[in-house]
C-alpha cells in the first residue's frame, strides 16, 4: 500500500487498486459513509418524551360458569359493559374441579381499562354484576 494519502478519495481509489488486482477482483459497488454531529441543543429536540396514551386501571375478575360455556361469551360480556374503556380482557386461568360442581369451571380474566371509568373496585362490581346477568354465572375476585 502507498505510504502517504493525499485525500479521502484518493486513498479510496488507491486502495481498490491495490487490493483488487491482488485478490483479481473487480469493484462491484463503491459504497460511502457519512457522519452528523449535532449540536446538544439540537439533540434535546430529538427526544421525544415516553408517556402512556391514557391511564390505566386493572382487576381480576374470576366467572364460575357452566363447561360449555365458552370464554369469548365472558370476553363480549366484560366488553359490552365496559364499552370504549375496555383495552384488553385476557384470560389468565381455567380451573376445573369436582369442588366446583358438576359441569362447572372457572374463567379468570385480567382486565384491563381506562381509568378514567372509575376505581377499580367499583368498574369489577359494574362488570360482575353484567356477566352475571347475561351468563347466569357466579363472580369472584377481587379489584386490587
């Protein structure tokens, strides 16, 4: 390799004419790079906060229905009584046991919704209180 560079593009061209016949390769792509600095200033502009959409609330709400009933059914039920609030209802458990009574189970849902609905302990009661009317089901939990 030559011992001095005069310039960027100098040594570029230099060396893909040194290392090219060496190897009998050909320059396919020339690629460049290039670098920004910005001033601290400049950078405090860059950041953008993290902050959550809305605020958020949550509560276990555990349904004792009957073993063909399916967990969608309760997933609709927490959702028409929650309407827009409701930003998720994930099944969390299925406990079936001869304790539960014959045919029976248990669906424990986490749900989630905005807080801007209530407190958690009321929003569990209004979305128990739904489930059990439309599902003739049993509620249990507790809002934390």
């Amino acid at each position: 390799m030559p011992d001095a560079w005069t310039s960027t593009d100098a040594w570029w061209a230099t060396w893909v004419n040194w290392i090219n016949p060496a190897f009998g390769l050909k320059a396919a792509r020339a690629s460049f790079g290039a670098e920004v600095c910005l001033s601290p200033p400049l950078l405090e502009h860059t950041r953008t906060p993290i902050t959550t959409r809305r605020d958020v609330g949550s509560f276990d709400i555990s349904v004792l229905v009957q073993a063909d009933t399916r967990f969608s059914a309760v997933q609709q039920a927490i959702a028409e009584t929650l309407g827009p609030d409701l930003i998720a209802a994930h099944l969390i458990d299925i406990y079936a046991d001869k304790s539960l009574g014959k045919n029976r189970r248990r669906l424990t849902f986490r749900v989630v919704y905005a807080s801007s609905r209530g407190e958690p302990r009321t929003v569990w009661e209004e979305v128990g209180g739904h489930v059990e009317r439309k599902l003739d089901a049993v509620v249990r939990g507790s809002a934390q």
